[in-house]
C-alpha cells in the first residue's frame, strides 16, 4: 500500500474514533492508532474502526479485538457492506467522498503482505496477554451406577372424568339501579315508536 493510501486510511481511522466518540480510556485516537500500527497494516485499522462501527461496538478495545481475530485469521474479515461504509464515513467533517470503498475493492483487503498462521503469537490487549487460559472451574462428581430400570410414570390416576362441561348460565339479580335502567330504555323505545 503507498504512503499517501496508508496516510489516508490512518486520518479516517482517527477520525471515526472521534467523531463517533468512542472509549479511548483516555488516550488519544492517534496514540491508539500507532499503538495498532506496530503489529498491523493502516488499511485493517481503518476496517477494523468500521467493523466495530457495524457491530455497535464503541470502545477502542473492541478494535484491538477484532484486528487480534483478523491478525490470527491472516485476513480482514467484513461483515458491513459498502453502503454502510459510505454512510458512516459520509458524516465525517471533511471531504472523504474522495476515498474508494475498501468493501467494493476486495484486492485491497485481501492484501495482508504475511500468510495465515496456524497458532497465532500471544497478543496483549491493554495489557491483558491473550494466551493466559481461562480458569476452569475443578469439578469432581462421584459416578454412581446407572439407574437399573426407567421410570414409568402411571397415569391412571390422572385420566379426568369424561362429563360435559356445563354451561356457564349467569345469575339474574335485579338492582334498583337495573330497574331504572330497564325503565329509561322502555319509556325511550315508546317515545321513538310515537
């Protein structure tokens, strides 16, 4: 990649991380950048920014993760398309209309000038060493023997009578305020019949 391209790439990196206010845990977007610069090329940083823009992901942190999974794999992998890369880059101050969509060029991402490693080397991310394994939680059950029979379960006992249900016939209770009701109805029905 030329200079001018990776110049370029690494001013809308910066760019994006600023003006949609990810978390730099208080570094600039600039001393972020170079940090990634040292293990990655400027165009997977720039994709990396728009992937973490694509996935919701607003911290800086989440870009180091996903260039470690891009670095392992040997090759940036995309999921956002074209358009979403021209939207988001369309609101940044400046004119960036002038830089070509890395998704519509695919030649330029499948340039990663190293092949794809089987074991990838341990990656620090913020300080955290990514090849320290997870600790497990020691379990030990005692095996007992298998059940000798399967359960069956009687549902004799369960079966319900076989009655109709009745239907539900609600009581009549007459209210006075019904009375009057029934009353104003009739009085109203005879004045509309005359």
């Amino acid at each position: 990649m030329t200079e001018a391209v990776s110049q370029t790439a690494i001013s809308q990196a910066c760019a994006l991380l600023v003006h949609y206010s990810f978390d730099l845990y208080g570094y600039s977007a600039s001393e972020i950048i170079a940090h990634w610069l040292q293990s990655v090329q400027a165009h997977w940083v720039r994709l990396a920014v728009v992937e973490a823009l694509y996935q919701g992901r607003y911290k800086s942190v989440s870009v180091e993760q996903i260039l470690a999974l891009w670095q392992r794999r040997g090759q940036p992998l995309c999921h956002f398309n074209g358009e979403f890369e021209r939207i988001v880059c369309s609101k940044l101050p400046g004119d960036w209309s002038a830089i070509e969509s890395s998704v519509s060029a695919p030649a330029i991402i499948l340039e990663t000038g190293s092949e794809p490693q089987d074991e990838a080397e341990p990656e620090v991310i913020w300080g955290a060493p990514l090849n320290e394994p997870l600790p497990r939680p020691c379990v030990t059950l005692p095996f007992s023997e298998p059940p000798q029979s399967i359960y069956q379960a009687d549902w004799s006992k369960c079966q319900a009578a076989k009655q109709p249900i009745q239907q539900f016939v609600p009581k009549t209770e007459e209210s006075p305020f019904y009375s009057k009701l029934q009353a104003v109805a009739r009085s109203s029905a005879a004045s509309l019949e005359a």
